[in-house]
C-alpha cells in the first residue's frame, strides 16, 4: 500500500467507530512470525513492516530464491528461517498455510503460550456444483484454540483476497476484517495492524463464532465463482 494512502487510511480507520471495543492506544513494535510464504506472506508481511514491526518469516525452506526476494521486499529488519525458530521469537504468529495442515504446523511450533496467533485460514470442501462448504463440524480457529489453549487465537483476514490486503485502495471502497477470538487485547493488538494497512476491523465475538466468520468465505468465494465478487464491508451503524 503507498505510503500516503496508508496515512490516510489509518487516520480514516481512528474516526470509524468499528467497534468501541477495539480501539486501542497505538501498538508497540512487535515482531511478527509470518509462517508460509504465500501469497498471504506475501500481502501482509511488507505490510506489517512499513508499521515499524519486525517480520520473520517461517518456512520449510527460508533459503530459496523466492523467499529471500520476499525478505528483502518486506525492509531491512526482515529475515527467513524455519517455522518453529520464527516462531520461538515473536509475540504474534500468522498461520498463512493451508487450511489441511494447521494440526502438524502448529504442533511443531513449540510452545505458544502467550502469543497471539492470527488464523487466516478457510477450511472448505468443494461440492459436486463446484460450490464451497463446511469441511468439517468445529472451526481452525476453534481447533488451534483447543491445540494451543493458552495463546490467543484471533480469525482474520480470510474473508478477503490476499491482493485486497495487499492494495485495499483497489478495492472501489472500505474493506471490512470481521475478527473472532476469546481476548480482547489481542483482538485490539490485531485490529492495529488491520487499521494500519489501511482495513476496517469489526470484532464479531468470541471464537465460537468463527464458524460463521468461516462460512462468510464461502459465499464470497461462490460469488467470484459465478462472476459477482465482492468484498465485505459492515457498516457501523450511527
Ligand atoms: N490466497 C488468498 O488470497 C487467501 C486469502 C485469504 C485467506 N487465505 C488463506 O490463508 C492461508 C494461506 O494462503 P496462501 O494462499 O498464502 O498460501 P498456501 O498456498 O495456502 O500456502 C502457504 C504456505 O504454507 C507453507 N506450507 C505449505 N504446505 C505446508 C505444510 N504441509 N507444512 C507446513 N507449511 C506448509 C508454504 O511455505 P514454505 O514453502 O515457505 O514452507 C506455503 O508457501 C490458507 O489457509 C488460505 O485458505 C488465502
């Protein structure tokens, strides 16, 4: 995101009362393990850095061509290494993996008491219409609460694409991030850097909703299918 939109998006984000409750005082620097280095990665983590955050990106493979292009397109303080030794080092982890693999990656993270840990992930199957669905009864975010009780476990930024979060001013107007999780500091941690790239965050409850947040992709997602995509934006009402 340019510099002078991102200004005027975090001015903008200040005025909009998303949600009382998630606004916060400014965050401190914090360092941010982003694990995969996706197209999600690939959104967020120059994103987060031009905040004056430091991000570390976890990979299976930190070495190769790819991702060290994208260490050096996310600043200077950056760097690349594997997903657990990321980890180990920050106090707030994106799982930018796939949906499937949530169990394993953050069983070999270690221990994540006391970090926050932001779940973009859309878990879904693809019926015989090619439309999205519910892969399973419970939600990710619910089933990394449970695999990590005593991290807070925040949903997020899955209900749009990852080049919205990358250029939310192409996007023809403001963008929400609905967000679910059981702690409301880390909701407003997490809000602060939405804000901060220039997206409208709005707190829908404790992460028993994330189902619901979940299903939200699915429409999207068979809205762009059918040719009529669109992105979510919840209004406050005044
Ligand atoms: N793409 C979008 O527009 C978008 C938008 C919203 C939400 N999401 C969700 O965000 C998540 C990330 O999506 P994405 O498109 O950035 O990437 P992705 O294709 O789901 O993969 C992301 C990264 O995960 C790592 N990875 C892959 N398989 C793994 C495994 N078995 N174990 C551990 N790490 C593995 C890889 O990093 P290394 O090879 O470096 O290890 C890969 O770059 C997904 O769950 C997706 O549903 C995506």
């Amino acid at each position: 995101m340019r510099p002078l939109l991102r200004v005027c998006a975090a001015v903008v984000a200040v005025v909009i009362a998303v949600a009382g409750s998630l606004q916060s005082p400014a965050a401190s620097a914090e360092t941010i393990a982003i694990i995969g280095t996706d197209a999600v990665a690939d959104a967020l983590g120059p994103d987060f850095a031009t905040l004056g955050h430091k991000v570390v990106y976890g990979s299976r493979n930190p070495d190769r061509d790819k991702v060290r292009e994208l260490v050096k397109r996310t600043g200077e303080s950056a760097a690349a290494m594997g997903q657990a030794e990321a980890a180990a080092g920050a106090e707030i982890v994106v799982l930018a993996v796939p949906w499937d693999v949530i169990e394993e990656v953050v069983n070999s993270l270690g221990d994540l008491s006391g970090k926050i840990i932001i779940d973009p992930t859309n878990p879904r199957s693809v019926g015989e219409d090619g439309l999205r669905w519910y892969a399973h009864e419970i939600s990710n975010a619910e089933i990394l609460q449970q695999l990590a009780p005593n991290a807070y476990v925040v949903k997020a930024f899955n209900t749009m694409s990852a080049s919205t979060m990358r250029e939310p001013e192409t996007a023809g107007g403001p963008v929400s991030v609905p967000l679910v999780g059981n702690d409301l500091k880390a909701k407003q941690t997490v809000a602060a850097l939405i804000t901060g790239i220039g997206l409208e965050p709005i707190d829908l409850g404790p992460v028993r909703y994330a189902r619901i947040v979940e299903g939200m992709y699915y429409l999207r997602s068979n809205a762009r299918m059918s040719g009529h995509p669109f992105n979510y934006h919840l209004r406050p009402q005044p």
